[in-house]
C-alpha cells in the first residue's frame, strides 16, 4: 500500500438541538419571557455541575478556544461520564463540536457566554 495519496474526508458538524444565540437581554432591562427563563434556566443549570464547569473551563482556555475530546477529559470522572456532561452542555447551547477524523473538537459559544454575562450586569444609570 503506498502512502503516496493524501484522502481527505469530510467534516462533520455537530449542532445542538437548539439554534445557537443569545439567551436573553439583561434582567435589569425587563422581565423574561417563560421561553427566554427556560432556555436560560438550561444553561445555568449545565454550569452548576462543577466537572461541567471544568469541562467548558478546559474548553474555553485552551489554545484557539477549541480543544480536542482527548485533551480534556482528565477532570477525575470516566471518559463516559466526560462524554455525558460535554452533551449536557452542548444541549444546552454552550458548546458546538467537530468531529475530524476519529476525534471530535469542542468550541466555546462566545455570543452566549457573552449574553449570560450581560444577563446578571446592572444596567448603567
């Protein structure tokens, strides 16, 4: 067999069940929709999980804002249980993946981290 050839495959992504964006406007600019607190209440909820914390942590500083399952998932759980909380929190819009090849690529949402963060600012007055 020669290794002359270069074969490139495809690139497969993933997305969330949901459409990926900002969650929702301040709290101090005006009450929530039930659709905005839930889709919100999903988020906080994926972060009150200290290895999901961790995880989307690892994710976020990682060079490139994007790491590799493989460099990640030494957090004191198994690679299933790493595999389970890094769907939780793709389910809930907080990460996106790639795979390529036999490994699959974590990003951080900036738009929606940033939008959580504006979320619990004060409005200036």
């Amino acid at each position: 067999m020669s290794n002359s050839s270069v074969v490139e495959l495809p690139v497969l992504t993933t997305q969330p069940d949901e459409a990926v964006g900002p969650c929702c406007p301040p709290l101090t600019e005006r009450p929530l929709s039930a659709e905005e607190a839930e889709r919100t209440a999903k988020m906080f909820k994926a972060l009150g999980d200290p290895v999901r914390l961790r995880l989307l942590s690892l994710v976020a500083s990682h060079e490139g804002g994007e790491a590799c399952v493989c460099d990640i998932s030494d957090v004191g759980v198994s690679q299933p249980t790493v595999s389970h909380h890094l769907k939780k929190l793709k389910d809930a819009g907080l990460l996106t993946s790639e795979r390529r090849g036999t490994w699959v690529y974590y990003r951080v949402e900036p738009s929606v981290l940033a939008a959580m963060g504006q979320l619990l600012t004060a409005a200036a007055r």
